[in-house]
C-alpha cells in the first residue's frame, strides 16, 4: 500500500521492528490504528497535518500489516503495545508526541498519556473513550454480557479458533468482517452465531 507523499520504513522499538508511514516535519504525531487495519487508515489525514506542520508518523501496530508478529499471546498484551509506541518517540529523535488512537488505537493512547505523561504532550481518542480500571475483570464481565451471542473479543479468546476460520479463506473472512462493521450492515437481520 502507497499514498502520495507518504513514505514507509521499519524502525526498531521495544525489542521489536515496526512498519512506519510517515510524511512531513516538526513536532511528532504518532497515529494509532485500530483493528483489523493499518496505517493506512489514517491515510487521509497524512497531507492535512503535514500541511499544518507536523510530522506524521502512522505505525502498523505489533501484528499488523508490516511490523513485527511476535509468536506469544503474551507479547499482545497492552503493556507491551504501550512500550511500542512509546519507544518509537525516541528512535525517532524526539522526546514527545502527541499521540492519537482510533478503535483499539484509542486505548494504547490513553494507556500512553496515562503512564508516560513526560513522552506525551497531547492524547486524543477515535471511537474510544477513556476508561479507567474496572474493579472487574473485562473478560468475565463481557462473558456475562453477551452470555449466548456472538461477540468478537470473546470468539478470540480461544486460540486457534478465530485463526482457523480466518486462515481458511483470510480475503473472505476479512471481507465479511469488514462489510458488518462498515455502518449499513442491518445487524439484525443477521442469523444469531453462538
């Protein structure tokens, strides 16, 4: 994937490479993609904030597109995600950013700003509020919520599960997954899925 005036590069960060779309100069704004996407989500809002003087740096999170998959469940984890992007201010030759996060991009910003307030000088979230820490834990929670239906983060708990599926036809699966979340998908006329 290419946009004009957008270039890419890997850039090492917390032990691992990750993929950078970048374009223009000053201070540095890291956005955040969400799932299932990559920098080039943000594709659109490259020219905009280079024009108003900013560097603009767009990674593939940790598993995406072209930056680094760790093998472990345990490298997903959001203290790892954290340590990415605030590890990239640095290898970027800065010593702050403004830090935007859209969908799951949303709370790897917050949880950046949350505790790294000396990298991060301004936060923003798509799609996300910020949350603070539930007493609860999220996972038995949703399970309770939304005990007899289909809901994703619960269907990717198991491993192998999801991958199995996906992998069996990935253009399809991501077509499919895509389509339902764009917004005209009538949900309700979708047969239920245990």
């Amino acid at each position: 994937m290419s946009w004009p005036g957008v270039t890419q590069r890997r850039v090492g960060t917390n032990g691992i490479h990750l993929n950078i779309a970048e374009a223009g100069e000053g201070p540095l704004v890291l956005l955040l993609h969400g799932f299932p996407e990559s920098w080039h989500s943000w594709r659109h809002q490259f020219a905009p904030l280079a024009e108003a003087g900013y560097h603009v740096v767009a990674p593939d999170m940790r598993g995406y597109g072209k930056s680094d998959k760790p093998e472990e469940i345990t490298d997903y984890n959001q203290v790892e995600v954290v340590n990415d992007i605030i590890g990239l201010i640095p290898a970027l030759g800065y010593d702050e950013a403004i830090v935007i996060g859209h969908d799951w991009g949303a709370p790897t910003a917050w949880a950046c700003a949350l505790f790294h307030p000396d990298k991060v000088r301004a936060v923003g979230g798509l799609s996300v509020p910020f949350m603070p820490r539930s007493p609860v834990q999220p996972m038995p929670l949703m399970r309770e919520m939304f005990k007899g239906q289909f809901f994703y983060q619960l269907y990717f708990q198991e491993p192998g599960v999801a991958e199995a599926e996906f992998e069996a036809d990935l253009k399809t699966s991501l077509r499919k997954f895509l389509c339902m979340a764009g917004g005209e998908t009538d949900l309700s006329a979708l047969p239920e899925k245990a």
